[in-house]
C-alpha cells in the first residue's frame, strides 16, 4: 500500500503553522514526525485525520479524503472520553460513531487488548473520571485500534505509561504494521523513535523536511 498526502498551507488563527507540502508513505513502516516545541507536529497529524482539504491518492489512485479519513484513527495524548461515563459505555460510544459493523469481532478485540494492557472489567464499569491519564490514553488506544484501520496517527503514545505498558504497546504498533499498515508518531522518547520508526521526518521552519 501506497498513499500519498498533498497538504495546502496549515494555517491556524490566521498564523501560518507548516508550509504547503506533500510527501508519501507506505505499508508496513513506521515514520516519526519530529520538531522543537511548538513546530505544528500535532497539528500536522490532526491535520491529516480530520481536513477535508487534504488530497489523498491510494496506490497513485486518487480518493475523498472524508472515505480515506474513515480508516484512520488519531490517537492524541489526552484522550477525548466522556468524564461521566464507564469505560465500556464510551467504547460503545466509538462504536456507534464509527458505525462498527462486526460489534463482535470488535469487542473481542478490545477486550483481549484490555487484558494485554491490564484493564480489568472492573475498570471498564467505572467512570472516567476516576481513571488515571495512563488508563484514559490506554482506554482509547484501545478503542481506537480495534477498528479496522489502515493508518494509526499517535501524539506522545508513551508518555503517560508505565514501563510495562509501554513495551506492550510497542509490540502492537510492530504488529500492525507488519499487517501492511502504516503508522505515524509524534514522540520525545528516544528509544522509541529509534526502535520503533523506520523513517523520521523533521517539521523546521514551517518545512516538512522528508
């Protein structure tokens, strides 16, 4: 698999963020996105998860960004979950908003995850709000992942786990992309940009550098 990524000038409060650029990537690799403080990294993920001006081609076949879109899961550093419901009603909550068709298959995965990364069905029946960030990013990591995606868009995917979870995790990521799929990560822990990426491109200067 192929896709290409052409993305006009990102612009933000009337600020220009990042320059009009394009680039391809390919399956079964792994590309880190690095830059200083404030160079537009989650931006640029965002931007190519969510922008319906972005112009995509799958196998130099061009495609609606919106269809595209549907097979990418953002994952951000701080989740967006709902405070005041379980962990299993904002899994249910994805499911409907994704309109998950093979609920079963679906929540077999999410609940063989939840036990690689030690969520306990009795953390599933409690509220967010009584979740530490760790178990919120691994609750939607997980919710986001068991969906049938193609490109896995992460901000700081280790940050706020422990040492075990994050080498759980670790060899997720591998996983998926061994299945021909691609993922991009925004990361400052430099074991796993080092383990875990196999192209690193730079935003400086408002340049995506490739």
């Amino acid at each position: 698999m192929e896709v290409g990524i052409e993305l006009t000038d990102i612009i933000i409060g009337g600020k220009k963020i990042i320059n009009k650029t394009s680039f391809k990537i390919t399956g079964e690799n792994s590309y880190c996105i690095t830059g200083v403080n404030g160079a537009g990294k989650t931006t640029l993920l965002k931007h190519i998860a969510t922008s319906p001006e972005v112009k995509i081609t799958l196998n130099n076949q061009h495609v609606k960004p919106l269809d595209f879109q549907k097979t990418i899961s953002f994952i951000p550093n701080d989740p967006p979950l709902f405070e005041v419901l379980t962990g299993y009603e904002n899994i249910e909550y994805i499911m409907a908003l994704w309109k998950i068709k093979e609920k079963d298959y679906y929540l077999k995965r999410v609940h063989d995850y939840c036990n690689l990364l030690g969520l306990t069905k009795e953390n599933l029946t409690q509220q967010i709000h009584t979740y530490s960030l760790g178990m919120r990013y691994k609750l939607f990591f997980i919710a986001m992942i068991s969906r049938d995606i193609q490109l896995l868009l992460l901000d700081e995917p280790f940050t706020a786990l422990d040492k075990n979870s994050q080498n759980e995790i670790y060899k997720i990521l591998k996983e998926f992309t061994s299945k021909g799929n691609i993922l991009i990560f925004v990361s400052h822990i430099e074991e796993f940009k080092q383990k875990l990426s196999n192209y690193v491109f730079e935003i400086k200067d408002k340049q995506l550098i490739i």
